[in-house]
C-alpha cells in the first residue's frame, strides 16, 4: 500500500515542488507510480493564481474521492498553494481528504504519510485530517532532492528562491508562498554540479522572482547583482551546457543581466519577461512598478545586445476598469515586442487581493474578447518569427521521444520545440539540425550528423 501518484497543476515552480517531494519519498521506500488507476496514495499539488485552477484541483479531488468508498485505505492528499490558500476550509467539501500540506511543508509529507500508515497498520481508526499549513524557516532549503529514473535525465528545474515580496494587486502568490526567501549560493551551485554528474546538460533557475535573488544577503560587485554572480558560479560548471530562468521582473533587468546574455554563452537567448498590461494606468492599478516605456527599453536593449533573443510574457486582461483604450495601448506594445510565445489570462478575483475589491470589474463576455484577440496576435508573431527559421541551421538539445514516441523533440536555444528523426544516443546530446518546416509552436528538421556534439 504504498504507490504514490502526484498530480501537479500549474507552474514550473509546482512541478519542481512534486519532483521534490516524489524523490524524498522514494527515499522512505515508496513507489512512485505514473498511472492514478495503479496508486494507492494520490497527492494533488495545486495551484491557486486563478480560481479556474483551483476549481480543476477541486473537481478532481471530488472524483477521486469516491475511491474511498471501494477502499477505506485510499489516501487523498492537497499539497501546494491552495492548501495554502484555503486550509482546513477544503474539509468543508472535502471532507474526505487526509492530508493537507501547505507550500513550506513539502518536506514533511513523507512523515505526514508514514504517521497514516502506521495508524492504520495498528487497527487505529484515522479520524481527523492532517492539516499544516504554518510558516516554517529556511523552508526554501528543502526542495533540493531530484528524482532519479532509469531514463537519462537531460533539464533539471533547480529552485533557488521562494516567496515574494512584491504587493501586484491581482496576485495571491504572496500569500501562498510567504515572504522572499533564498537559498545560500553554494548550495545551488553543489545540486547543479550534481546534477551535471548525472548527465544534466541544462539547469532553469526558479524562483517567484528570481532576478531579486540574494538581494538581502549577498552583496553586489563591482556592479553585478547576486542573481548575476550565481548564473556566473553555475556557468563554469562542467557539463553544463544550458543555463535557463523563470520568472523573473522587468525591475530586475539592469545592466549587469542584459549584458550577461552576451558574455556568458551558456545563458540562452531565452527571456520569458511577464508584462501583464501595456497601459501605463492599467498598470499603476495593479500596482507594477515599470511604464509601458521602460518595459520596450528593456525588450530593445535584450534585442540591441542579442539579436537572436526570443521572448515570451504573461498578460492579463480584463483587470478591473480596463477599457478599450487601455486594452488598445496593451495590443499596441503587445504587437511591437513581437512575441514568440505568451501566457494571456482573463482576469479572475481572487480572494484577498487588492483588486478583489475594484469596482467597474470587466464583463466575461469582454474578456473573452480581448483574450481571443491577443492569441490572434500571438498567432501572427509566432508563425512568422518561426518561419524564419525555416532554411537555418540551429543547436537542438536532444530531450527524448515526442509524445507519439514517433519521432524524437529537442530545444533550440531559443526555447523553441524541434521535432526531428534521431538515434536514441543522441538524448543529452546537442546536435546542428536543418530546419525544413514551421508551425505556429514548432519547427520540425532534419540531423546534420557532422555537427554532433561530443
């Protein structure tokens, strides 16, 4: 009784948290299973940056809750930022759920599990629900464990920072993952040479912003911010040869990381650069501290320093009292930063925030409106920033299989999806690829086989 599946919605951040936790609890002995018909413990680590989110986890911890009726020994459990967000008030409908653990708890999930265990191994009847959800210090120290697998392990997620101290009066983040916290710089430089010893050839550096990195702990130098000084310590690591990040803020974009792009050539021409609105007004009211103006500065100055950087960006429509002119002036940017890839939300309350308590809140019929005329944007730039390519030669990083098991998929340096023929030796290997085809989101190409790398 001791296969696990986990379930992990939403962002980067959560799948390294479920990584995280997979692997410790391997570590205790259990078995971490791929199908949830095959697991006799199924964890839910969930997302709370808008309610349709939390609705989805919701929905299926509903559905799946009906299992313990079949089976008294079933486990249930909500792992995440909606534990962290609504608590024991999930037992209100849920309450068959037996575990609750919130967003600086994931590392006591393996005792949380074997204290239930051993309950119902002695015949004590468990009738009350494991809830933690407190603040715990030096939390972010703990997701540091990566699991391993018998297939070889080409990326790794490395979380360097939690929490955020940022007041974005849409966002529920502060309050789910607490405030601004780092880890000391040695430790993440040790995991990615570990990492690197097990074959990983590309490292994406985590955080909730991860350009404020160390800003209270380490100092700068000679102009170089503590965010800069890690990528630097990770860069000169042997075998790594892909240094990635997300999510950073466009205040963090000085000097010192815009010229990084040019003198460190492992850092990937890749920046993913949240705008959220492209009015000056829009973004006063959520309180983003940056003007429509110093956000193109920084996307030319990417642009002047590495012409061949790609970009994507989140955007939020709909937020309270958007009108057509403010959402105007965000199509107006949204077109001229031509973006290769884009996150677009529609605006949902969420409880506790700033703006839950905007008047003039936008019509869904509106949102969906401006939210479908963005993709077609989106749709426009990406196609033609990836045609481009077509007849260029470009360094894949060869990841595995497709999703069809057909062909093999790889990333350019530019983050974009490669679908190509290849032999199974070459996962791990970055090879030089002719580019023949171009959808809206991926290249598809052809192996220059005298370009594999070593």
């Amino acid at each position: 009784m001791n296969r696990v599946y986990i379930k992990t919605y939403g962002c980067q951040m959560n799948v390294r948290d479920s990584e995280a936790v997979a692997a410790m609890l391997r570590g205790r002995g259990y078995r971490i299973v791929d199908s949830e018909q095959d697991c006799d413990i199924m964890l839910l680590n969930t997302c709370s940056v808008r309610d349709a989110a939390e609705q989805k986890a919701l929905g299926k911890a509903t559905y799946v809750s009906h299992r313990k009726k079949k089976n008294p020994d079933f486990v249930l459990g909500i792992l995440g930022c909606m534990a962290q967000n609504r608590g024991e008030t999930i037992l209100a409908q849920l309450p068959d759920v037996d575990l609750i653990v919130g967003t600086q708890k994931f590392h006591q999930v393996p005792d949380y599990l074997d204290n239930l265990a051993a309950a119902r191994a002695a015949g004590v009847p468990v009738g009350q629900s494991i809830v933690d959800i407190d603040e715990e210090a030096d939390s972010q120290n703990t997701i540091r464990d990566h699991l391993e697998t018998d297939e070889p392990q080409v990326s790794a997620f490395v979380s360097i920072q939690q929490g955020c101290n940022m007041s974005c009066h849409f966002c529920i983040v502060p309050k789910t993952r607490g405030d601004e916290r780092s880890r000391p710089m040695e430790d993440i430089v040790t995991e990615c040479r570990n990492l690197a010893a097990r074959g990983v050839k590309e490292v994406t550096l985590l955080g909730q912003i991860v350009t404020s990195y160390g800003r209270r702990d380490y100092r700068h130098t000679d102009g170089i911010s503590p965010f800069v000084q890690l990528i630097e310590k990770v860069h000169e690591i042997e075998g790594i040869e892909r240094i990635r990040f997300t999510s950073p803020h466009p205040r963090g974009f000085k000097q010192d990381l815009v010229e990084a792009y040019g003198r460190l050539p492992k850092l990937m021409p890749y920046v993913h650069l949240p705008m959220q609105s492209g009015s000056n007004r829009i973004l006063r009211a959520m309180n983003r501290p940056y003007s429509r103006e110093r956000y193109r500065e920084i996307v030319d100055a990417l642009r002047e320093g590495t012409p061949d950087m790609t970009f994507s960006t989140d955007v939020i429509v709909g937020f309270p009292g958007e009108t057509e002119e403010d959402f105007a002036d965000t199509k107006e940017l949204f077109r001229a930063c031509n973006f290769d890839m884009a996150y677009i939300f529609k605006y949902s309350i969420r409880t506790g925030t700033v703006a839950e308590e905007l008047d003039d809140q936008v019509s869904d019929q509106v949102k969906e409106r401006r939210n479908q005329e963005l993709l077609d944007i989106l749709r426009e730039n990406s196609g033609r920033r990836n045609r481009s390519l077509v007849g260029t030669q470009q360094q894949v990083l060869i990841e595995g299989p497709d999703k069809k098991g057909l062909h093999f998929t790889g990333r350019t340096p530019g983050n974009r999806v490669v679908i190509l023929d290849a032999d199974p030796r070459l996962v791990g290997q970055i090879v030089t690829v002719d580019i023949s085809r171009a959808t809206v989101s991926t290249l598809y190409g052809e192996l220059v086989l005298e370009g594999v790398a070593g």
